[in-house]
C-alpha cells in the first residue's frame, strides 16, 4: 500500500507540474519538424515556447528522467518513468528535446564512460547544449559494421584520424561525433576497433550532404583528414570499442523500433484516416485495424523490454527482432495511409510532413540501424538458433 501511495503522490505532483509548466503550444501538434527540439550549439528555437519547455523540462531532468541526477537526469525507476510518460502524454506533451546523445551515446557512456566522462558529456547531453552524431557506416562496411577501415594512428598523446564514413544522420548539424575507428590493423576484425568522440569542428573534419529520394536527408558523408584526437576522449579500452559499438546497437535499434509502436503523426492510424474512414473499402478498414492493433502489441513488446533492461535484462540480440518488427510496422502504417489518401496522396512539394515526403522516408528505416535482412538473419541464428 505504501509503494502506491507513494506512486499517488508521485503522480499528483507530477500532474501538477506539468499543468503549470507545459506551454499550451508545446501540446499537440503531431510530430513535424517544427516540433522537434534537437538542440546544440546552433540550435534554433522554433518559438520561445520551445526553448522555455526544453529550459523547464532541463532544469527537472526530465529530458532524460531516468538519468542519475549527478549527470542531468530526475533519477526516476522504471515505474516512475512509466507514470511521467503516462502523464506526458495525458496532455498531450511535446518531448522537450531529441538526441542521438539521449538515444545512443548516453547509455553507452553510463555503461562504459568513467566518472569524469559522465560528468563532462552527460549534462550538457541532458540540457541541449550539445548535438551528437553517429559514425558507423562506411562506404565498404555498412551491414559488414567491424569492417571498418577509418584509421587512428598512435601518436603518444593523441590518434591521428583519416578516413570515411556515410550516412552520417544529421553530421552537417552535429557539433560532436561518436565513431568507430580502428587503431590496430594487426587485430582480428572485431578486434582493434577504439570508439572516439571527435569534435566536428576539428581541422581535418568535412561534411557533405546526401540527397535522399523523399526530396530531403539527413544523411551525409563525413571525412577525416590528419584529425587529432585526445587519448581522453575513448570511451571503454583501447582496441575494445566493439562492445560498445555492439551495446550501443542495441539501444539504436530499440530507437527505431518505437517508429513502429509510435502513433502516425502523433494520432493513432484510425484518427488519421477519420476524415475518410467511412469511405474505406471493408479490407482497408480491416487492414487499418489489424495495423493499429499490432502497433498497440509493438508497444506492449517495448516495455516488456525496458522492464527487463530495468532488471538487468537487456535486449541483446532480441534487440534486431524490435528494429526489424517497428520498421515493417512503420511502412505498412504509411502505405495504408496513402492507399487510403488515393491521387490526393500524391501531391507532394518535396517536403517531409506529408504522406508522400513520409511515406518516401520509411524506404529508409529497412536500412539505417542495420538492414532488415541483417536483422533477420540475426534473429534467425542468435535468437532462434537455426542453423546457418
């Protein structure tokens, strides 16, 4: 009784602050560009509001609740982030900011970083201040990710970095990188690769933009020529970054699977086709059911998880079963939606934030994180056990 009671009171207080803290126009409003605060050093405010919320929400730890508070976070349990999610959403809350930092590099930092590295990184991850980007793919190791052939030579007090990579999300934004690079070229593949965090700012770093087929991306290329990186900044132990790399799929994959429990444009699939629901032939309408459904499962699937990972319990390889079901459930919610949108569907200006724009870019999601057929040989082997 207690534990609830405690939960009550937590919950009331957290309703509360939300009303008096959440602007009326950081509520509702679907997930559109405007709407995502990703912060950095040059980040724009879309409105004041936007920046008041993030300031908030920062001040609490609420960008990331279940953070250790010595590192930005609210230090909430599991049940607590469940309650402040539920509470989000009851008003229908605008995330105050969204971070490759939150998603990826955080956790992997509180795994593997030292104290002084969670204290360096973590709190300005935690407040905005910083934009981070990934550097995993390569132009000959995508799917093949330990192939990896950008080189950091050993210069006593700093690796000096040359090489490349690709599909670099938002590189061109991002005031900082976490990357794969390998520093013994001696070692087997898996081995010899360090994970570094590079300043794009850096003389020797160069960014160039990739152009997607949905008109817009956020994908680039990114090229290191002579970088020098401070010993101080691996994360884990030299020539061991795979653990990390691989701790760090996990949760990246985890991040794209909640495309697929996540409400199409904020609204779930049955208030997005409303306008037009009655005009829906019998097997669209059945379709529009069973993808909302299986959406709703996804999302059940993802807490089970978050609970196991509470308990000490992470996904691992299950993690690839994730990515690959919320991708599959993504496409087929933005197919079902342009089907049901008929030649009307069609009309696009280029931009992500219609049907077009954001039924081109799921095309996307069957790669980035590791493509689906990659995901599902990896379910096949380490999760099922089939043989090869």
């Amino acid at each position: 009784m207690a534990d609830t009671q405690n939960m009550d009171s937590f919950r009331a207080e957290l309703r509360e602050w939300l009303e008096a803290n959440c602007p009326d126009e950081m509520r509702g409003g679907g997930v559109t560009e405007d709407a995502i605060c990703w912060g950095g050093k040059d980040w724009v405010f879309s409105s004041e509001a936007q920046k008041v919320w993030l300031e908030r929400c920062a001040a609490k730890g609420y960008t990331v609740p279940t953070w250790p508070v010595e590192y930005g976070g609210a230090g909430m349990t599991r049940d607590q982030e469940k309650v402040f999610m539920s509470e989000m959403a009851r008003i229908d809350a605008r995330t105050p900011l969204q971070s490759f930092g939150i998603w990826m590099l955080g956790p992997a930092l509180l795994h593997f970083g030292s104290h002084e590295q969670k204290l360096h990184y973590l709190p300005p991850i935690a407040r905005g201040e910083v934009r981070w980007c990934q550097g995993y793919s390569e132009p000959g190791a995508g799917s093949d990710l330990a192939n990896v052939q950008t080189f950091g030579e050993d210069k006593g007090d700093h690796w000096l970095v040359n090489g490349q990579k690709i599909w670099t999300s938002y590189a061109d934004k991002a005031d900082q990188i976490f990357a794969l690079v390998r520093t013994d070229r001696e070692a087997k593949k898996h081995l010899g690769i360090s994970f570094l965090l590079i300043d794009m700012e850096d003389p020797g770093v160069e960014t160039r933009p990739i152009k997607m087929i949905s008109g817009i991306s956020p994908f680039c290329e990114t090229f290191f020529t002579d970088v020098k990186v401070p010993k101080d900044r691996i994360v884990g132990t030299p020539n061991r970054g795979w653990d990390v790399a691989k701790y760090l799929l996990t949760h990246e994959r985890e991040m794209i699977s909640g495309s697929g429990a996540l409400e199409a444009g904020g609204r779930a699939l049955g208030a997005v086709l409303s306008d037009t629901l009655d005009e829906l032939d019998a097997t669209l309408k059945a379709d529009a059911m069973r993808c909302e459904i299986d959406a709703l499962a996804m999302g059940l699937t993802l807490e089970r998880y978050k609970d196991q990972a509470e308990a000490g319990q992470g996904a691992g390889d299950a993690s690839a079963m994730l990515k690959y079901m919320g991708t599959e459930l993504n496409k087929q919610r933005h197919e079902l939606m342009m089907t049901a949108g008929g030649s009307a569907a069609l009309e696009w200006d280029g931009e992500v934030g219609n049907r077009a724009g954001d039924w081109l870019r799921t095309k996307a999601n069957s790669i980035e994180g590791g493509t689906s057929e990659v995901m599902l040989s990896i379910v096949s082997r380490r999760v099922l056990g089939l043989p090869a």
